[in-house]
C-alpha cells in the first residue's frame, strides 16, 4: 500500500515537472539534490523525506495536497 503510493506520487511528480517542461537535472539543481535521487523519487526506488517534497511542490509551483492527489 505504501509502495503505490510512492509510485503514484513519482508519476505526479514526473508529469508536473513535464507540464513544465523541466528535466530531471534542471529539477533536481533547483531542489540542490542529486540527479540521481531525483531519478529515484520518480520511480518510487527512494521515498523523499517531508521536507523534501514539500520542496518539490514549491518547485513544481503545485501544492502537496495536488500532488498526492491521485485518480
């Protein structure tokens, strides 16, 4: 259940940064995190702390209720 929530969330956060039409580097400079782990929060192989998307949903100019919103 956890797991597809992450999964749910990646996808969220892949489609908003592509509505943007930012890439995962230019994402990942502007959280000051590595392209690595940004790569990682979108196919759900990492899980970001609060704090963390919290930053992601101010980058992506989205709130975090939007993006855990899942149809």
């Amino acid at each position: 259940m956890h797991d597809d929530f992450y999964i749910k969330l990646g996808k969220n956060i892949k489609k908003r940064r592509k509505e943007l039409h930012l890439t995962q580097q230019q994402l990942a400079d502007r959280l000051n995190i590595s392209l690595n782990f940004m790569g990682k929060i979108e196919v759900a192989f990492s899980k970001p702390s609060l704090d963390t998307l919290i930053d992601i949903a101010q980058k992506l100019e989205i709130s975090v209720s939007d993006l855990t919103k899942f149809d």
